[in-house]
C-alpha cells in the first residue's frame, strides 16, 4: 500500500529563499545551454588571487574532473578577508553551548582575529601547505576557527567526531598521516563529560603526530605530555593577528572526511 502526500512550503518560508523555482528553473537551463558560461559567472561571485584558464576538464571514460585549473584562491579569504570592508562589526559566528544560557558572537573582524592568530600558531608548530592537521573537537567556536586556519595556510585538515573512539581517531590519523591534533581537554554532550584528551592520547600514541594543541574546554583536569602537548589560549597569548592568506589552487586538497558509506 503505498500513499502520497504533497506538503506544501509556507509563503513565509518561500519569500526567505535565495532564488524562486522560476529563477532556478532558468539557471538550471542556462547550465545545460553553455555549462562553460554558467560556471564562470558562478566562480565570478568569489575572490580570486588569480583567474582560471580553463573553467572545466573532465572525461568519465578517464575518470577525472577539474575544475577552474590556473586559478588562484583561498577559503579563508573568501569567508573572512573580503567581508572586512562592508561587515567587520557583523556577526561571523553565534555559538550556542551545551548549556543554554551560555553562548558567544564573533564578528567577522574578531573572527578573522582569531582565525589569523591559530594560523601564526600553526605555523609556529612546523604546519606548512599540505600537511595534514587531525581535529578531534567538541562543537566550540575554536572548531570553526581551526577549520578556516588551516584554510589559510594550505594545510588540509581532517575532522573527526567528538563522540568516535580512540581506535577509531588513531586510524583516521594514520591514514592521513596527521602531523597535529587539536582536540580539548573535554567535551559536554547531554550535560555530561566527554574525556576527549584522554581518548587522543591513546590514539596518538604509535603515529607520526609531532603536536597537539589542546583547548580547555571545561574544568577537567586531563595529562599534557611535554614538548608535544601545548594549551590553545597560552599558545595564542601575544601571537600576531597578521597572517596573509596562502594563495592555493583551484583544485587543491581542502580537507579528509572520513564516513561510514552512508553520510556521503
């Protein structure tokens, strides 16, 4: 028996839309009319250090796809530097805690502050373009923050969930080969402790990690091993808030998720 329901979108949620189904229905036939000029305006709508000289090469008997080769351009620019002129006292990044009457707003100046800074820290580790950077995080601002900082300096980062095992992080870090974790020393999920450093001291152990910059998150004390292990708030005390956003290609690597098949 088989029953169908058509459910209707509210008039308030429709005049929020980005484009209206006749506009979408018109891009839509403009990307099958002359796919070339359709994705060129689309890339138009970023910054670019440098254009692309070729919009698109693919060939499925091959197998291979690349998009806007030549171009020049970074994420991070893109989320945080070209607002700056026209929204730096806007909100970036509203966090809502675990608890909810504890939250924080960033603007984007503060957000690209902060994003600068981690980047600095980064870099002061030995993270350079192309190493890869694990991050094993509760869902705080400094996640968004490591995020987009490893966006800036060309390094492609790998998250992991908060709630996954030692054994299951150490796998992923092997994998890839993860040169940093930053985790924190807890996380709260449900009002409850999750001990994250804990788990990634077992997962690092026996892998290539050189560093791991750990946020205090909560008040749970957790181990810090010398000269691998350093705290996020001391490492970004007096750090510069200047660093230039590394001009990436097109189709440089921007991040590792691993899935279990059926997310993606």
């Amino acid at each position: 028996m088989s029953e169908q329901q058509i459910f209707e979108i509210p008039a308030s949620t429709k005049a929020k839309a980005w484009i209206d189904n006749a506009t979408y229905l018109k891009m839509y036939q403009e990307s099958v009319d002359d796919p070339k000029a359709f994705w060129d305006k689309q890339a138009e709508r970023l910054d670019w250090f440098k254009k692309w000289d070729n919009t698109l090469d693919w060939d499925f008997n091959d197998a291979h796809i690349r998009w806007y080769e030549g171009g020049k351009l970074n994420v991070s620019y893109n989320c945080l530097d070209r607002h700056l002129e026209t929204r730096a006292d806007q909100a970036a990044l509203i966090w809502e805690s675990d608890d909810p009457n504890v939250d924080r707003t960033f603007t984007y100046k503060e957000l690209h502050a902060e994003v600068s800074k981690f980047a600095n820290v980064m870099k002061n580790r030995g993270i350079k373009k192309g190493d890869r950077v694990m991050i094993y995080m509760p869902m705080i601002p400094e996640l968004a923050i490591a995020c987009l900082a490893c966006t800036r300096i060309g390094a492609v980062h790998s998250v992991v969930f908060g709630g996954f095992s030692a054994e299951a992080l150490k796998n992923r870090i092997l994998d890839c080969e993860g040169k940093m974790l930053i985790t924190a020393n807890a996380g709260i999920r449900g009002g409850k402790s999750v001990p994250l450093k804990q788990n990634a001291d077992a997962a690092m152990e026996g892998t290539g990690t050189e560093s791991c910059i750990v946020v205090k998150h909560t008040d749970d004390d957790c181990k810090m091993q010398s000269e691998r292990d350093y705290y996020w708030h001391e490492e970004m005390a007096g750090v510069s808030a200047d660093c230039p956003a590394e001009e990436m290609d097109a189709e440089d690597q921007l991040f590792i998720l691993y899935t279990s098949g059926s997310t993606g």
